[in-house]
C-alpha cells in the first residue's frame, strides 16, 4: 500500500489533506509531522510514495525548501507537492526549479483539483518506482525521468538543463542510433524554431554532459540532416 508524508504545522490543515488523500485511496497510510526536525528524520527513516509539504513550519519561513533540499540529496526520487499560502506567482518556479512536482496555493484550489493532482502523481511515482525495481540502469547509461523536469543523470551525476534542452535530449535519447531531423527537433522547441537555435540548445547540452563526464562524445551532428545519439 503507498504511504505518504503530510508536511503541515497547522493541525486543521494537516488533517484536511490526510483526510482528502484517505478518501481518495482508502487503506492509503499517512503520515503526519508537523516541524522540520520531525518530518527530517522521518525522510531519511521511511520510504515515502509522495510527500505533501508547506515552504512555513512555524517560525522557520523556508523549511520547506530544506526538506526538499534534503530530499535531493539523498537521491531516494521521492516526488513533492508544494501546499503552501505563499504567492503561486512567485514561488511556482522556484519549487519547479528544486524539483518539486507541483505547487497549490492555499485557498485557491478545490478538494477535486487537489485529489486530482494528488493522485496523478501517486500514479506516476507507482510507475517510477516499478520499473526502477524491475532494471536498474548500467553505471554509463543516461537516466531520464518523466516525472521530474530537470534531473536527468550520466553516470550517476546530476545534469543540469533546461527544459528545452532536456526535451531535445530525451528526443535523441530514445531514437538512439538514429538521425533525428532538425524538423523532427522543432517539435519540441516551443520558441526560436531554427536550426541555430536547435544547434544551441544541443551545444548547451554537449556543455553540460562535459562537466561531468569530459570525454562525453554521443552527439552527433549528422551535416545538413540533425543529431543522433550514438550508442
């Protein structure tokens, strides 16, 4: 059965989302802690499918962030879903940017909006989680995720990308061995659809596998034609 942690310190709160979640999934466990300290260790103890949690913790304004930062490092790929009273306008994307999932703004969402984002993600970390359990990837081999925006890895590093380039490289990636036309690549460029523009991006990308891996060679340009992942 899936388990999961509710990061909450105001108790009425923390119970209304145990009880949504509950509701959702019968048999489902919950989990409730209601300070860093608590929630800290209880990441670093058990194996969570999902964690809810608020950026405030009482009079810790960005506890939030360290859990999630906690999170990371220890690389368990456990998914977040931001619940906070901040303003969605500002601190979306700078959740997105530390990997979380997801950001809803207190008051401004549904009991239906939050079931429906909450179970979405429980379904993905399911999967995520399957199919890690059924191959683990050889210690060269590029690992994408589409659960997460921005944590593709090489050789067990983290590579940083944005999500244009991360788009081109999982397009590459999964045609390995074939030529991937420049048309083929506009497709997933939302803005700038050119060939510079596309030669760019593959050169941010280039830059960054060689941060972690200087001899990174598996993109190729094929003259006049795109790139292929060259196995």
């Amino acid at each position: 059965m899936p388990r999961v942690a509710v990061i909450e310190d105001d108790l009425p709160t923390s119970n209304q989302l145990a009880g949504w979640i509950r509701a959702a999934r019968p048999g489902i466990e919950v989990d409730q802690w209601f300070d860093r300290d608590a929630a800290e260790a209880a990441l670093a103890r058990e194996a969570y499918d999902v964690v809810l949690l608020d950026i405030e913790l009482g009079r810790e304004r960005h506890a939030g962030v360290a859990l999630i930062n906690a999170i990371n490092k220890q690389r368990s790929g456990v998914p977040v879903l931001v619940v906070s009273a901040m303003p969605a306008a500002i601190y979306r994307s700078i959740m997105k940017a530390l990997d979380a999932w997801d950001y809803l703004q207190k008051t401004t969402f549904e009991e239906a909006d939050f079931i429906e984002t909450f179970l979405e993600i429980l379904r993905v970390s399911r999967e995520r989680r399957a199919r890690r359990q059924e191959s683990a990837p050889a210690a060269d081999e590029l690992a994408l995720d589409p659960l997460w925006q921005r944590t593709p890895t090489w050789r067990g590093q983290r590579i940083n990308l944005p999500l244009t380039a991360q788009r081109i490289l999982a397009t590459l990636y999964q045609r390995s061995g074939e030529v991937v036309s420049y048309e083929d690549l506009f497709e997933v460029v939302k803005s700038g659809r050119n060939r510079d523009n596309v030669r760019k991006h593959v050169s941010t990308i280039r830059d960054a596998f060689r941060e972690v891996d200087a001899g990174f060679g598996h993109i190729e340009n094929v003259p006049m034609r795109g790139f292929r992942w060259v196995p």
